[in-house]
C-alpha cells in the first residue's frame, strides 16, 4: 500500500522501556494507537524515542509494532515516518533500508554531527550526505536540521534547497533551529513551478515546524505542519490548533483571537515540555497513563517531585490538559 506523506500534526512517540531497559511493546502499541486515533501522525524512532539508544534490531522491531497496532485500530492508511538519522552516510543507508523493509513509508534523517568541526569547514559533503542517502534509500527521505543534537550544524536555506533540488527522493524538511525566516525561503522555493518534481509523487517535500509554539505564524509563511512532543499528551487540542490553521475564515477578527489563545495556551505547554526534555515527558505520560518513566542511561531519570513541578503541576499543563479533557467530551 502507498500511503501518501502528509501535512498536518506529527508526534515524536517515546521509547517505553521496563526496569531492565528493554522495550515496553505494549506500552508502545497502546500510545501509537491513543494519537494516531486523535489524527496525529506517528515518528518512530526519533529524538523523542531514543534512537540514538537503540540497536537496529530495536528499531526494527518498533516499527513493525507501530504497523501492526495501527493496522488492527483500523488505521491502515496511517503513514509511518521513521528516524533512520546515524553518524555515517554508511550506516544512515543500512538503517532506511531496514526502516522500509519493516513497514516504513518514509525516513527522517538528522544532519550528522559527530565530526561538526570538519563539516562545517566544507558544507558540500554535508549536501552529499543527504543526496547519497536519498539516492540509496527504497522510501522518501526528509531532512532534519536540529543544531542542538547535531554539533551545532544549523543548514541555511540556500544548502537545504541545494539538497532538495539534487536529491529527488527527498521529501521535505523538520526545521527544529526556529528560524521562521529560514521556513519562508525554503516554503517559497519548494513550491515554486520550476522545482524539480519528486521521485516519488505521493511525497512531495513539506516544510515542517519542529516545534508547535509557533504554528499559526508559519503557516501564513508557507509551512506544511509541525512535529512536536506536546500530542502526546494534548493530541486532540493540538489537531484543533491545526484545523483552525486550515480555516477559510482564519482572518476574521473572532476566529484569528480565538486562534491566537489556543496558540498561546498550546506554545507555553510546549515551552514547559521542552525545558523538561525526555525524562520530563515520560514522567509526565507515567502520570496520565501509568506508562514507564525510565529512560536508557546515561539519560537520567527525573524523580516526581521535579515532574511536579515542571509539568505536572505547571498552570499550562494543567489548563491545556483541562481542554483535552473538554474536547474528548465533545
């Protein structure tokens, strides 16, 4: 089945883990199911999942869970996007070809950023990274420019659609640096009519937000979506963020404050979320639904008192997670 690459909300999805460290199937499957259902878009193995803590096998093994729970919630025209990022072109290869071979319909690939100081002197082997891996890969290759996990590496437009214009095979870009600027050169460029067509029609390349605080402005400068963290406790005010986004009537004085509020709210859950990294999400999610909370060391894990009051306790969590529970009602 071809499922299509989409616009719309995407959700980096955790690595549940037990006590020993191993992986939390059910756990996993369960959470897949709770935002893909809500109209959320599943990332496996990414920043969020700690992919960089697991082996091949593990990421394969996550995929193939995440396919199978959607499938029996009925869910099988959900696409799965899948972190396929290493240090190496070499083994960025091996892992998309495994990512598609395990039910994969499109790879993210972080910039690698083990040797920054040599790549950033010569920009050209970094586009040569992505053009190499997207010509190997069997499935569409997004970009993922994050500076904080890549050595400080921050790809400006001019390189990006450099990479997109050569490689064919990619299909967009998860822009976790903020700069909205960057977004609207690179948005205007891709849809422009001179831009050489994909590979693969049914991926075209997307402009993706890696934070959702700042998803009505983007929008207007041309932005496809966001991935963020804050669905996987908020998925369904989250796809009202998005479906106020895609209004008709967005301009209107009432429905742009109405829009700008839930914004607020949306971008200050995400502020406290972020600060709180991984540990904090999954001692959050342990609250709400009683998932581990351990994540693989060296990450440490965040005792209660701390989750309390980063998160759980924290007014934007609480008043967001208070309209989650209205809009579940509704």
């Amino acid at each position: 089945m071809t499922r299509a690459l989409r616009q719309g909300i995407y959700v980096p999805l955790p690595t549940f883990f037990d006590d020993n460290e191993d992986l939390d199937l059910a756990a996993f499957a369960k959470h897949v199911t709770f935002t893909a259902k809500a109209g959320i878009l599943p990332v496996v193995c990414g920043s969020m999942g700690e992919a960089v803590h697991l082996s091949h096998a593990e990421r394969v093994t996550l995929i193939q869970t995440a396919r199978r729970a959607l499938d029996e919630a009925g869910l099988d025209d959900v696409p799965i996007l899948v972190g396929a990022g290493a240090s190496s072109t070499r083994e960025t290869i091996e892992l998309a070809k495994e990512a598609a071979e395990a039910g994969a319909d499109h790879v993210i690939v972080v910039t690698s950023g083990y040797y920054a100081g040599a790549l950033l002197k010569k920009p050209a082997a970094i586009k040569q990274h992505f053009v190499d891996i997207a010509a190997a890969s069997p499935i569409p290759v997004m970009l993922y420019n994050f500076p904080g996990v890549s050595g400080g590496i921050d790809m400006d437009s001019d390189l990006v659609v450099d990479i997109a214009r050569s490689a064919p095979n990619t299909c967009g870009i998860k822009l976790t640096c903020g700069a909205v600027g960057k977004l609207t050169r690179i948005a205007a460029a891709v849809t422009d009519p001179g831009f050489p067509p994909r590979k693969d029609a049914s991926a075209p390349f997307l402009v993706i937000d890696g934070f959702i605080d700042f998803l009505l402005p983007s929008i207007a400068a041309g932005a496809h979506g966001a991935i963020t963290g804050v669905p996987n406790f908020a998925p369904l005010a989250c796809m009202e963020l998005w479906r106020m986004c895609q209004r008709t009537d967005l301009h209107s004085p009432e429905v742009m404050r109405e829009a700008q509020a839930l914004q607020a709210l949306i971008s200050r859950a995400d502020w406290a979320a972020s600060t709180a990294n991984i540990p904090g999400m999954k001692r959050l999610l342990h609250h709400l639904f009683g998932y581990g909370y351990k994540p693989r060391r060296p990450l440490p894990t965040m005792d209660e008192a701390e989750a309390d009051r980063l998160l759980i306790s924290n007014p934007a969590i609480v008043e967001l997670l208070a309209l989650e529970k209205k809009l579940a009602k509704a």
